[in-house]
C-alpha cells in the first residue's frame, strides 16, 4: 500500500508541474466547496454541521496568484429532549485574502542540476 501510495504522490507531482507551466496573467479561477454532516451520540445527541466556502483568485502576473475566499457555517446541536428543548446553533464567517507566487518548476529544476555539477 506504501509503494502505491508514493508512486500516486509523484505521479501528481509530475502533473502539478506541467499546470504551472499554463498559469498567465489574467487567468481567473472560481471554486469552493460544501460540506455537511451528522452525528448522532448514543446519549441521543445530535450534532449537525453545514459549511459553504466559495473562493476566487485571479493571476496579477504571471505566476503571482491573488485570491480571495470566505466560510460560512452553521452548527446546531440538538440535546434530546431532559437537558435543552431548544437546540443549540453556531454560525462563524471568515474572510481571507492572499498572494501566492509559484516558483517555475523548470528554472527550479535548472538550478538545481547547477548545484549537483
């Protein structure tokens, strides 16, 4: 399972490198993910978590990535029904704003081979 699990690392290693040959100024990027659970404890307590976090980056220049993402979750928790009829809810919002440079895997490289001779 090790052996698998090394040869998939590097395999996505080679694959992240050829993508940061394609990053160019003006490239825009729209993702995100939601998530959602349950849980149930065996003292009938339920916990649910709802979660949306949307994000957006745009590439300034080349290589050079500003991006933007928030969160947003809901979480309630239900103690049934001898402690709190009333669930229990927490909400969190959270912004972050960043930059990102993305080294040249093949100058990298280059430099490296530099150093070995």
């Amino acid at each position: 399972m090790k052996t698998v699990a090394v040869f998939a690392f590097v395999c996505l290693s080679f694959l992240e490198i050829q993508a940061q040959d394609q990053i160019k100024q003006g490239v825009c990027s729209l993702g995100g993910s939601i998530y959602y659970s349950s849980k149930t404890t065996i003292w009938d307590e339920n916990e649910e978590s709802f979660i949306v976090s949307p994000n957006l980056t745009y590439f300034i220049t080349d290589q050079t990535e500003l991006f933007f993402s928030c969160l947003y979750s809901v979480t309630t928790l239900r103690i049934y029904p001898y402690y709190r009829p009333q669930p229990l809810c927490k909400k969190d919002i959270a912004l972050s704003l960043g930059l990102r440079y993305y080294f040249p895997a093949g100058r990298m490289l280059h430099l490296l081979d530099q150093a070995d001779s």
